[in-house]
C-alpha cells in the first residue's frame, strides 16, 4: 500500500474517506482520526491504532454513506470485537468492519423499535462453531456496556455468522447451510430414534462434529466413496434402527440437495447415530 494517503472525506470522528497517490479510495478507521482533519490533509504515516479497508467499486457510495450515518461508537465496538477474534486465532477480512458495523447498528435499532427477528439456529451455532459464538457473546455484552443497548442472545450467533463468513485463515462451508442441515439430521434423528441430545454428553459431542465433517465434505463434492460395504452390512444387522434412521437422512439428502450419499457415509452416520440412541 502507498505511504502517502490523502483525506477525501471526513466521515465522522472514527472514519475517514482516504485516496492514495494511485487514486485508490480507501477507508481509514481510527479513534478520532476525523477529529481536526479536512479534505486534502495528509494522514500522518505513523497514525496509531488505524485500519485501511477497501471498498468495492460497485458498492462505494453506498457504503460510505452507511459509515457517515452510524454512530462512532459502533465502529469503535466493531474494532474492539475484531481485536477480540484475532486473539482468539480468526484471520479476518478487513470487510468485516463494514458488515459487521452495519450489523451491530441495525440491531440496536431493531431492538429500540421493538422489533426481534429471531435466529432459529443458536443452538448450532454456538455447537459447531464454539470460537465465533464466544466472541458473539461478548459482542453482546460489549454492545451493553459501551452504549446501553440491550440484545437478546441470539444476536451472538448473528454477530458468529459474520465472523464465519470473514475468516480468512479457515475454508468452510456456507455457515447457514451447514447449520441447516444438521438441524434437519436432528429432527429425523430424534422423530426415528430414542436420541436425546443432552448438554453434556459426549456422544451427543460426537454426533455434532461427525455431522459438522459430513456437511463440510457433502458440500464441498468430497463425500466418501469407498465401495466397500462391509462396515454397512454389519451395521445393519446389528443396528437396525440406526441404519434406518441413516437411511432417511440420505433420502433426505437426496431430495434437499441433489446428493447420493453412498453406504459408507450411510454406515458411519448409523454408528453415531447408535451411540446417541441405543437399541
């Protein structure tokens, strides 16, 4: 990136519009960094504390106007909330910033208004992805301590799919795919079987993450394809409820997603199942 970058636009008091001597136009996020500054002035190259987001060229406008309109405090909270998931390992795109800003503001008008907008997924967010749901958890109660605006707990998977979506050091499947497929796998599993998924339970555990490694391979074309059905044929004479309720998962499968999961993928679903409802 150029050293040299210009003001273009004072924002607010945390965002300003900035324009490098290659004509890039850059958002410069900085407490206070609007504070005293107008058009023309140089950034000074050792400013603290700053971060440089691109913004795309099809959206420019409209995104900066977003920034000018939302409080600074919600831009300061988004840096802290990023500072908060880098320590805890998630390489973020600088993108965040603009999403999650925008986020943490519609969601405090929501709230005001009266309006809640329920997320039907927290249990499997804070589930499968337990790192982001933190961070999302905190987020709320910094959204409370900072500026007094009081969510429910279902925004902490909100702000955890926003971090998904951002990570950069982590290829996933689409969070919100993901986790709609293992809240389906969990009906059938529990209207066919006597499961009981309990908090604690480690087999409970091991269900999930079995699940959350099946979703990642049938979404990215890599179900296993092994033609040997011998751990298939076990299962199904000595599990038969299991295999079963397996069974209806790849019909399910099949018609939601267009997918054929072969025996293997069917045995070893069966075996977790099995531990989960035992017959």
């Amino acid at each position: 990136m150029p050293s040299r970058q210009t003001i273009k636009k004072v924002l607010n008091s945390s965002v300003v519009l900035v324009q490098d001597d290659a004509g890039v136009e850059r958002v410069l996020l900085g407490k206070g960094i609007g504070f005293g500054h107008k058009p023309g002035d140089e950034v000074p190259p050792d400013a603290p504390d700053r971060v440089f987001v691109p913004l795309p060229d099809d959206d420019r406008q409209h995104l900066t106007e977003l920034l000018a309109a939302i409080p600074p405090g919600y831009i300061e909270l988004t840096r802290e909330i990023v500072a908060l998931a880098g320590e805890n390992g998630l390489d973020l795109d600088p993108h965040i910033y603009l999403a999650l800003t925008d986020h943490l503001h519609f969601a405090a008008e929501r709230t005001r208004q009266g309006l809640r907008v329920a997320n039907r997924f927290t249990w499997e967010m804070r589930t499968l992805y337990p790192g982001q749901w933190a961070v999302g958890v905190r987020s709320v109660e910094l959204l409370r301590e900072r500026l007094g605006v009081e969510l429910p707990e279902d925004e902490a998977a909100n702000v955890a799919f926003h971090l998904i979506n951002a990570d950069t050091g982590t290829k996933h499947a689409d969070p919100m795919r993901v986790v709609q497929l293992l809240n389906s796998v969990m009906q059938i599993v529990t209207h066919t079987t006597s499961a009981r998924f309990d908090e604690d339970d480690l087999h409970r555990a091991r269900f999930i993450s079995h699940l959350q490694y099946f979703a990642e391979r049938l979404f990215s074309g890599k179900l296993l394809t092994s033609e040997d059905d011998f751990l298939y044929k076990q299962l199904a004479g000595r599990y038969p409820r299991a295999v079963g309720a397996a069974s209806r998962v790849a019909a399910y499968v099949r018609q939601a997603y267009g997918e054929e999961p072969p025996n293997e993928e069917i045995a070893y679903l069966a075996l977790h199942i099995a531990r989960v409802a035992p017959e």
